[in-house]
C-alpha cells in the first residue's frame, strides 16, 4: 500500500487520526459542567465518541495486520 500510492497513504493516515481526535472530542464533551460547576453526562456524545474509538482501534488493527503480511512479509496475494 505504502509502496504503490504514497498519497493515498497519507490521507488514509490523516482521516485515522481525525476519527481518533474526533473520538476524544467527544468524549471530553460527553462530561460537561453546567455554569454552576455540576457535571452533566451527555449520553449521545459519549456513544458516539466510544463508537468512533472502537472503529479507529478496529481499523488500526486491520490496516496493521495488512501492513504486516504485504509489506513486510510480502505476500503474493496482496491487493
């Protein structure tokens, strides 16, 4: 993958960490305080952003494990 198209790579990296921030994000915001200094949980965002972190660990995971056997071990029946 790395080998054959460097740009693609590069976004396919980028959009990774953005779902990986975009998940910490919301879950810093899923544990807001109201102007009177209670916390509050807010439900979607904390789904949302548990979602989004167990997709980009999933992901990761699946991406490194082709990484692995294309690149390193360098299989002959890679995409």
């Amino acid at each position: 993958m790395f080998r054959t198209n460097p740009l693609g790579s590069v976004v396919f990296l980028a959009s990774m960490a953005l779902i990986a921030v975009g998940g910490l994000v919301l879950l810093k915001t899923a544990f807001a305080r109201h102007a009177d200094g209670r916390r509050q949980v807010l439900w979607l965002p904390l789904a949302l952003g548990s979602l989004m972190l167990v997709g980009f660990v999933t992901l990761s995971g699946v991406f490194g494990h082709e990484v692995y056997e294309c690149e390193i071990l360098g299989t002959k029946v890679c995409d």
